[in-house]
C-alpha cells in the first residue's frame, strides 16, 4: 500500500549541499521511501492515502550518534562545584565524576533506570529524533553493564525510535579495581565483552582513552576482543589531550572518534583514510567550557566526514535537545548549519553503520522523516531548543 506525502520541499541530505527539491513529493510504501522526487515528476498511480503536509520542509528524521541516555542519579551538585572552581579532573580523582553515577546505577533496578532514561530519550524524540544510539559504562562490572544494555535494548523495544546499543565497559576504572587498570581490561575482553555479545546485547563496542580513563595500549586489546567478536568499535577520544587515539581508532577502521578537540592533522588523514566519522560533542564542549576547538579546517581539508549529537550524560552534558546542539555546533565549534543538520542526518548514520538504510531521504531507504513548519533548513540549527511545530514520521507511519 502506497502513501503519498506532498506539499512539501526536501531537504534530502543525498549529496551534501542539504540536496534541496522544491515542491517535493515522497511516496513510501510500508517502512520503506518508495519513491522522492519533484512533484511534477510524481510516477502516475493510485495512491490510496494522501497527505498535505501544508508546504513543510522535510529533513530525514534526526540520528544523535552518541549518548550515555541510561544512567541513575544525576550530577547538578557538581555542576555548582564546578562553577566555584573544581575542576572535572580533580572532581573524578576525589571519587566524584563518572565514579558517582556508577554507584547510583548500580544501585538503580532496570525498571528505574528504564523509566528515567524513558524520559530524556522522549524529550530528545520530541525534536525530531528517529534513531539514537546509547551507550553502557555506568555499570563497569558484568552484572550491571548487562542491566544497562537490557534497559538499551528495552528502549528500542517500547518506544517508537530506532535504538543502537554500545558497549563502554571501557569507560572508567571501576573501584573493585583501583591501580588495577590492566587486570580490568583483562575482565573485560575474557569475561565481559564474550558475554555480553552472545547474549545480543551489544551493536558496538566503545572505550574511553584519555589521561584519566586508558591508555592506546589497553583500548587496543578491547578493539581486538571486538574485532575477534565481529563488532565494530568506536572511541572516545583526544576531548582532553592527545593521545592519537583517534589515529588508533582509524587503523582498526573504528566506526568514529568521538570529541577530537586536541586531535592533529595527521589524526584526521588516518581517519579520513579509513572512512571513521568525526563526532563533534559541542554539548561537552559548552558544559566544560572548553577553549581547544577540534581541527576543522584539517577536518574539511581531508574530507573528514562529521557528526553531531548531544553524548547527553550526567557529567559532561546534560543535553536533552540535539537541535540545541546544532546551534551549539555552529556557534561554538563554527559548522555551518548545513554541516550541522548533515551532522544529525547521513553522517551520524554512517557513525553508526547504518548510512545504507537511514540517513538521508532517498528511495530504498527507511521512511523515517521530519515535516518541519520551519522557513529554510537553517532554522534547525538557528533556535535555541524550544519546540517546533513538525510531524514525525518513523517507518513509514506518523508518530507524533
Ligand atoms: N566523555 C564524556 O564526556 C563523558 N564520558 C566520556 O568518556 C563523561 C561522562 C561522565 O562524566 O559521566
Ligand atoms: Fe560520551
């Protein structure tokens, strides 16, 4: 059964330059884009179901390629420690940091992390997002990690957005294993990792390399457990200082590289290289108020391919509207918009592996859009939060 969407213009995110078609049409046919182009070009047939979408612009539906949606407690109190001077460095070795939302996730059950997490990944949904991806490492030990990726899995299940589950085990030393950073790593590619893919837990597997998170040398020995477990990886990496872990991701052709302020040039032709996507987190980047920029001309000059999401967390960004973040990316980082919205649409869906299927409004691909009652592209990434009026559509049916 065809249904037929019209009165619209396109943003398709195809080809780069928001790949525009004035007065567009988009047929789709069950879950799938059957059929977009202009609608003067519309192929003559029945179309049994019509909708006007009253001369909207619509964008693929929004993909945020990084967050931590899953965790217990939150941490505002730092938040006002760090306003009086603390720095994030010296909140994590005094046990507070990540530490502290490992503690209270673990003493949340699944059912109370699930109806918390619910809430922010409804409210990241409200501005348009269609696919997320989450990741664990708030648990840090096998029997919490697991009730993580179950609370990850239970999302996608019973809510009407497409979810992506990570593994980041690798994310911070937990305390059963203080000075013990090597034996942890150990755990986790014998133990955690092997148990946690056989039980269909796992999409990807992530780490933390950073000067207070793990070395080159131990997210490798995770990168190879993945390999040899046949997931694709994705890293932290260069948000505090360089360590070339970006280069690192590249070479075990990593998904992405996550944050990237302090990466190099030459961090950027390895990745350019191998097709990793640059993840920009520009919410991080506001909250810590950051001053070091990622490298975006070095970015541009290679062909670096972008992306744009919240890394909505505790911690570092409590960001609950990706559109903010698009303002955040220009504003702060310098994207454009047009860079920006491609951030959120077919280059975080390549950061997810999924640019084949989502992405961008083209036929065969999944029936995931945003009509958005807006005046040009640009305003997606021009208000700061707030709500625009749209409909979502997500597999071909309206959501919202
Ligand atoms: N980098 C981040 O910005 C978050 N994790 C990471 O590896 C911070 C997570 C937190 O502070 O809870
Ligand atoms: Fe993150």
């Amino acid at each position: 059964m065809k249904t037929l969407w019209q009165n619209c213009h396109a943003a398709t995110m195809a080809r780069g330059v928001y790949s525009i078609i004035e007065d567009a049409a988009i047929v789709t046919q069950g879950e799938h884009i059957h059929w977009i182009g202009p609608r003067a070009e519309l192929p003559a047939g029945d179309y049994p179901t019509v909708n006007d979408l009253n001369g909207a612009w619509v964008t693929p539906g929004l993909i945020d390629c990084h967050t931590h949606t899953v965790f217990g407690g939150n941490r505002s109190g730092e938040f006002e420690q760090r306003l009086q001077g603390v720095s994030y460095a010296e909140i994590a070795a005094a046990g507070g940091g990540i530490a502290s939302t490992v503690r209270a996730t673990r003493a949340a059950s699944e059912d109370e992390l699930f109806a918390s997490a619910a809430k922010r990944l409804k409210s990241l949904m409200r501005d348009g997002v269609t696919t997320v991806e989450i990741k664990s490492g708030y648990g840090l030990d096998l029997a919490s990690e697991r009730k993580m990726l179950r609370v990850i899995r239970r999302l996608g299940a019973e809510l009407p957005v497409s979810v992506r589950s990570t593994c980041l085990a690798a994310h911070a030393l937990p305390p059963e294993y203080q000075d013990r950073a090597d034996d942890y790593i150990e755990h986790i590619c014998a133990e955690m990792l092997p148990a946690l893919a056989a039980e269909g837990l796992v999409d990807a597997v992530d780490a933390f390399c950073e000067y207070l998170a793990f070395s080159p040398e131990q997210v490798e020995r995770v990168f190879l457990t993945a390999q040899r477990l046949g997931l694709p990886v994705k890293l932290h990496a260069e948000q505090l200082s360089s360590l070339n872990g970006s280069s690192l991701a590249a070479r075990y052709q990593a998904l992405s590289a996550d944050h990237l302020e302090f990466m190099t040039e030459d961090d950027a032709k390895a990745m350019a290289a191998s097709g990793t996507v640059a993840v920009l987190l520009p919410g991080a980047f506001y909250f810590l108020r950051e001053t070091q920029l990622p490298p975006m001309d070095a970015l541009r000059k290679h062909g670096v391919k972008i992306a744009v999401a919240s890394d909505l967390n505790p911690g570092t960004s409590p960001a609950l509207s990706l559109r903010l973040m698009l303002n955040m990316a220009c504003t702060c980082l310098r994207l454009t918009p047009e860079e920006a919205l491609a951030g959120a649409t077919i280059h975080a869906a390549q950061a997810l592996g999924m640019a084949s299927t989502h992405g961008s409004l083209e036929a065969g691909k999944v029936a995931d859009f945003v009509a958005w009652h807006i005046e040009r592209p640009a305003d997606l990434a021009y208000w700061l939060g707030g709500d625009l009026e749209k409909r979502v559509v997500r597999h071909g049916v309206e959501i919202d």
